[in-house]
C-alpha cells in the first residue's frame, strides 16, 4: 500500500524525530499502527488560564464551520431573521458545513490532549449569510456585534463553551472586525436601487483627489436593509469611505471597500469610540482571553493607537489581568509589522515573517540565512511596550493555504515520508523557536488542502466537497471523506510530543533567541533559547535538507545533555560538533549555566534611515569570549523636558535600537543615553549628543 513504506520507515526514524512510544508494525497499509497512548504532564500554570502568561500558550486556529457539528438544528441559521439564514450546502466549497460552538464544546478534549492550551476562532458575530460572492461560513461578513451567528450557536452557548473550555484551562480568543462591515452600503452610480450592479462587478475605486473635485459615490442603503446593522450608527452611510473598491495599495488599502465590504472611515473619531464600545461590552458580557484583529493594515493607525490601550484596560478592569491583543497584518516586512506594535501600541501581531522564513528553508531548499535574518530582524519590535517574543508563530493559515499545500507546491516529486518529515521538522522549529506556536486547524491531521482561501477550509468531520476528498494527506491513508480526530496519526503525536517539551521547560517558551553562528553548512542551522532565571543555554539545531549535515560552534559549557531529537553530538576542546541526519533536529541543554561575562563598554556605530523606522547600531567595546555574552542594551531618548523615554531594549548581539521616524521626530530629541547591563544588573551608562554626531545629523536631514 501507498503510505506502508512511510509507517515503517517513519517507526524507524522516530527515534530523530522525536520521542515514540512503543508501535507495532501493521501487517497491511490499511491498517493503522497499533500504539501505547500519550498521556500529557500539565504544570500547574496550565490550570490557571487565568494568570498564564501567553509565551507558555500554544494556539489552536480553527474555524467552527468546518470543525464539528455539535447541533444540527442551527445548520440553516437564523428561524427569524432572513439575511441571516439560510448558505448550508455542505458539499459546496463555499457554503456553511455546519460546525458550530457546540461542536468544538465537544471537542475539548481533543485539543486538550493535543496540548492546546488557547482557542482562537474565526468570527462567529451574526453575518449576512449570502451575499454575491458567497457564503459567510468564515464569519467576516458582521452585522450584529451583539449576537453570535445563529449557524454557529447562540450567546449562551459561547459561553457555555468559555467555560466548559476554562474549566479545562484553556484561553478562548475571539478573531474581531474594525476595518468593515458586510455589505449592505450601495452607490448609484454602478448599482441598481436593490444593491446588485448595473453592469460591471465592481465599484471602481475614486481617490482623494477625485473627491476633492466632487467626483465621488452616492450612497444610499437598498430598501429594507436600513436597520439591519446593530448598533444603530452602523447602519448611517456617514461613517463609512464610500470611496468604491480597494485596488489592495497606495490610499485604497486603507480607504476602499476590502472585497465589496463596507469600509468604515477609522479615522472618525466617532467610529473609533463606537468600536471602542462595541469590544468593550463584547468583553464585559463574555469574557474572552483576548483578541486576534482582523485586516489591520487596513485600518487608519489613529485607530489602533487609541484602540489597543482602551481594551487592555477595560479587560483588566473586568479582572482579566493577561488579556493578549495579537494582529493581521498580512506582510512579512518587519518594518511594516512592527509599525503596529509601536505606534500602534498593538502587544503583538501574527509573524508573517515567520511564516515565510520557514518556508523558503524547510521547504523551497533556501540557505538557512534567512533564519537567521528573521531573528536579527526581532529588534524592530523590541520598543518600551512591545517585545518579539510575543509574536504568534504560523505555518499557514485560511487565507494564504496550509503547511502541507506549500510541501506539496515546493517538493510535488518528494516522497510521501519526505512530505511528512518535512510537516513534523517545521512544526518543531515553530514550536522550538522564540514567539506562540499556532496550529492551523486539521495540520495535526495532515490536512494539504489546495491553497488561498476556502482550498484551505476543509472538514475535520466527513467531508462532501469533491475537492477536499480526492486530496492525498500527510502520514495517513485517510481521507476527508471520513471523520479526522485521530490521536494516533504520526502529526498529532509529534505535535505532543513537542507540547510535553515546551511544557517540561520553560526556557523553551520565554528565552531568549540567539542566533549560533556555526562551521559546517549553508543549510543546517543553530539557535540558542537563553532564559534569565537560569541562564542556561538550550541549543537547537535543525537540518531542513535530504543529506547529513554537521556543524560545529562554540560551546558555552563543558558538555551537554541530550533533551530531544538527534543524539549525535561530541565535544572538541571548546567547541561543539553536532552531527544530524537528514530532516532532523536536536535539543541539546548545557550541562551547566553561562558564565557572567565582564562588563564592557559600547562603541556608538552610527546610525541609518531605514523606511518608517531610524536606526541606531552598537558594538562592545572589547571582544567577548563568551559565544553567548548575557548583556541587555536599553536605548532612551531624552524629549523636550529633558527626560528620558525608553524606546528600544536588545538582549542580542548585534547590538541596535529601531526606532519609528514618528516617535523620534516627536521627541525633538538631542540625547541619547545608551545603557549595557548585565543579567545580575550591573551596567554601564553612555549618553551621546545626537546634535554634535554628524552621522546623525545627516539622518535627521534625511527624515525631515
């Protein structure tokens, strides 16, 4: 049988891969391989989902529609209100499938033996179920911030769920809407009086320009839809763009219709305060763990400077003390996302830098660079409220198409026990490396899906979508033609495994990623997870390709404990020398802590322009022979008062500060006071003149 020879030579591999349990070997390809349960150790932190910090989380992605149908009865959606009812069609890629609250309620368990320990939803406000595109089983069409979509359930069973699913220790986040509404706005000017269009399927997009000289849209609200939208002020045309169609760049990415939807002006004061409210009581009634944000480059940045602070506080004024805020901001730009951590004051967004890093190397057969790269690049969020760690980690997600449709897209030729090696290896690193780990939903059970958005949208329960069950899935014969709950498949165990990890050490979740620079390959890669209570390096190496790699880099102990994965590594003097089979990673845990490097001074490198952000580069003074020297360096620029205000903190070498041009021109600064600590809190405190360096004032020309 097809997948025989992956069984057996997964079993064999196990070993590299990670931790197996005891496994008989099937006598045919149909049959599953017959294994000794996995039973999770949880630390006590994962009882208190209350106080757990979110850097010990691992998300679960899932959209309800297409998980579980715990309630037949609401699959035709609302009995009463008819622009939301009816889209089930089950065997129609875009149609409503029937998951719903009570569905993923009765799969708690599931996600909990997974290691799950934080939920994150699509949408699940009431949506108009049909519009001309399609059905709203993803959610993003809201137009009740009120009620919970009637295909999905009703308020009481959100709660029910929380719970149910707080009860167990698990978070529950809610994906949330600012930038639109459904649409339900027209213009006259291309629709007819009952919204559809008189001609062309589109609003063409009319710019600010065009709507100083008085050419612009007249909006108007198709009879019998003028108070369909709750709260009220929703349903008035003034709040909204009404500027056509986004062409996706220049002014349109913010101000035209995402997709026909109704884009709503997020500068208006008036829009930000009723969002605002909106969230706040979504909060004071249901009590979530926090927010994932929807399309937020497409939101004026007005709106999350003031919108991110005001429901922090209000989620800590109803005793939610660590209520996470993460964003989409759909670009692997560092520079972009960071814009939204710092002048957005937005405490995170998904790490679509991540994402892409971890395709190129583990997939399309890129040098490790741009692992590297990635992690250099974490200064850029590493301002006075916002830090890289507490970025959210993907492989794929329900828009761009899954872990194993990438595999597949890369490596068409590949073995299946390629495809599936290569599925585990990159589900380690984003386990392994600095930031939250995010499943999308059905990856633990090898779900390949076909790309972009509703490719990438299948069952969990027996599919009838044609093009969900003719696809080959990874590590099993299975289908999605059939129910895919199985905590044996070879995904689903390795995701354990890697949960008992990140579970049993804590320097795995919260240390601090080092970048391991390393003899031996272009491909093959090390980083080093430092945690300050103990100062005890983790060493990780990962090799992404089809041959043995070895690699030799400083040691920063006399010897190391093997933790997980490849057990080949040896010493010489003061270097270790780490040998891995090919599609393999190690854990290694140094036998003993990092010495407290002496303190050096810091030599200011200069500075350079770089986009939206100015950037100011260090280096220590003396050569350090420490391969991980534990220093942190705090920048702080003094403002028009004279005091300081921290703006950058860098625990890693190379030494930098990334500061937002917006922020540095607000200060009007002429100092700059640079300190290096290190971890037992001695320091030394350099302040510069920004006005006498003419390497600076050449950058301040520059900005202004």
């Amino acid at each position: 049988m097809k997948y025989l020879n992956t069984l057996l030579t997964l079993i064999f591999s196990c070993s590299l891969l990670f931790a197996c349990s005891k496994q008989e070997l099937p006598s045919s390809g149909t049959q599953k391989v017959i294994s000794d349960p996995i039973t999770l150790s949880f630390p006590d932190i994962y009882d208190d989902y209350l106080n757990r910090d979110v850097r010990d989380d691992i998300f679960y992605f899932v959209m309800p529609d297409r998980f579980y149908n715990g309630n037949p009865d609401n699959d035709m959606g609302s009995k009463s209100i008819p622009i939301s009812q009816g889209g089930y069609s089950i065997d129609d890629i875009k149609g409503f499938h029937g998951g719903d609250i009570k569905g993923l309620e009765q799969k708690l368990d599931y996600l909990k033996e997974l290691g799950i320990s934080a939920i994150w939803m699509t949408p699940i406000l009431r949506n108009k179920a049909i519009q001309s595109d399609g059905y709203a089983h993803h959610g993003y069409w809201i137009l009740d911030f009120t009620q919970i979509d009637p295909h999905f359930g009703s308020n009481q069973d959100l709660k029910d769920l929380i719970s149910a699913a707080h009860d167990k220790g698990i978070k529950i986040f809610f994906d949330i809407i600012t930038n639109h509404t459904a649409d339900v706005i027209s213009y006259q000017e291309c629709h007819n009086s009952d919204g559809s269009f008189i001609d062309e399927r589109t609003c063409p997009y009319k710019s600010k320009t065009q709507l100083e000289s008085g050419d612009k849209y007249t909006a108007f609200v198709p009879a019998g839809n003028e108070n369909v939208k709750v709260p009220a002020w929703l349903n008035d045309p003034k709040y909204y763009n009404n500027q056509g169609d986004s062409i996706w760049q220049g002014e349109s990415a913010i101000n035209g219709d995402f997709a026909g939807l109704d884009d709503l002006n997020t500068k208006d004061p008036q829009v930000i305060a009723g969002m605002i409210e909106i969230y706040k009581n979504i909060i004071s009634e249901f009590k979530p763990d926090g927010f994932r944000i929807d399309t937020v480059k497409h939101v004026d940045m007005v709106f999350w400077s003031s919108f991110s602070p005001a429901i922090l506080n209000h989620a800590k004024q109803q005793g939610i003390p660590n209520f996470h805020i993460f964003g989409e901001v759909y670009s692997a730009d560092p520079i972009e996302l960071s814009s939204y951590t710092t002048l957005g004051k937005m405490p995170s967004v998904l790490d679509f830098g991540f994402q892409d890093a971890t395709a190129n190397v583990f997939y399309r057969n890129k040098p490790a660079q741009e692992i590297y790269q990635l992690f250099e690049n974490d200064d850029f969020y590493n301002d006075n409220d916002s830090q890289s760690d507490l970025l959210m980690n993907f492989l794929g997600n329900h828009d761009m198409g899954r872990a194993g449709f990438f595999i597949n897209q890369s490596l068409p030729n590949a073995s299946a026990e390629e495809k599936l090696k290569r599925d585990i290896l990159s589900h380690a690193f984003m386990y392994l490396s600095r930031g939250i780990p995010v499943v999308y939903y059905g990856d633990e059970q090898g779900f390949v899906g076909t790309g972009g958005d509703v490719g990438a949208r299948e069952d969990m329960f027996a599919s009838k979508v044609a093009a969900y069950n003719e696809l080959d899935l990874l590590g099993t014969e299975a289908t999605t033609a059939t129910e895919n709950f199985d905590q044996n498949h070879p995904i689903y165990r390795a995701l354990q495994k890697l949960a008992q990890l990140r579970m049993d050490h804590p320097t795995l979740r919260r240390g601090f990623a080092f970048n391991r620079a390393s003899e031996g390959s272009e491909y093959a890669f090390a980083i080093s997870r430092v945690d300050k209570q103990d100062s005890t390096e983790y060493l990780l190496a990962f090799n992404p390709t089809n041959q043995p790699q070895t690699i030799r880099l400083k040691a920063s102990s006399d010897g190391y404990q093997w933790i997980d994965g490849s057990r080949k590594f040896s010493m010489d003097n003061n270097d270790i020398l780490i040998t891995l089979p090919a599609l393999s990673y190690t854990v290694l845990k140094a036998n003993s802590a990092i010495e407290n490097t002496e303190l050096v001074e810091l030599e200011f490198l200069g500075t350079e322009s770089q986009g939206r952000v100015i950037r100011f580069d260090y280096r220590l003074a003396e050569q350090v022979s420490s391969p991980l020297p534990l220093f942190e360096v705090t920048t702080e620029i003094s403002n028009q008062q004279g005091e300081y205000e921290l703006v950058a903190k860098d625990n890693t070498p190379p030494y930098s500060a990334i500061i937002d041009k917006q922020k540095f021109i607000r200060l009007a600064a002429k100092d700059i006071r640079v300190s290096i600590s290190d971890w037992q809190g001695k320091s030394v405190v350099h302040t510069f003149s920004l006005e006498k360096n003419t390497d600076v004032e050449r950058t301040i020309n520059h900005i202004n």
